[in-house]
C-alpha cells in the first residue's frame, strides 16, 4: 500500500480510523485497498495526493463498474429506489 500511494502505515491506520472501516460501507472484517483518483493518476499506481479513501474489495470493484462516475452512481440508486 505505501509503494503505490506513497502513504506511511501509521498514515493508512489513521485513514482507516477517521473512515470507521471501509470508506463506503464501514465494515472492518474484511481487507481494505487504498483507493485513488483514476484522473490525477491513471492506472493502478496513485500518488498520495489523489488517495480518495480505503475501501474493502466490494465496494472497490463497485466503483470500477460505475467507472467513477458520480452520474452513474446516482442513475444506479434511482433505479433501485424505483425497483423497490
């Protein structure tokens, strides 16, 4: 996690504390990856000053399929609240 984003441990530890787990749904049994602005730095690699969070596997992948697109994710949750 340091290597690609430039963070200490005690920096990825603090982030983890202040989000209370995982930055979207908050559990903490499940392992966390730091997640990066993919426009500032394109590809799997981010520097320390596009890291937007940690987030357990589900939700990281989760944003990959909405390709970080707050559009996206507000036409997903429109779509679940009238599928209800």
């Amino acid at each position: 996690r340091r290597a690609k984003h430039g963070l200490t441990a005690q920096e990825v530890d603090e982030l983890i504390a202040l989000q209370g787990g995982c930055a979207v749904c908050h559990r903490r049994d499940r392992p966390l990856q730091i997640d990066h602005d993919h426009r500032h730095c394109p590809g799997p690699v981010g520097c320390r000053l596009c890291v937007r969070g940690a987030l357990c596997g589900r939700c990281n992948k989760a944003m990959w399929c909405l390709d970080d697109d707050p559009h996206m994710a507000e036409n997903l949750l429109a779509y679940l609240k009238r599928t209800a």
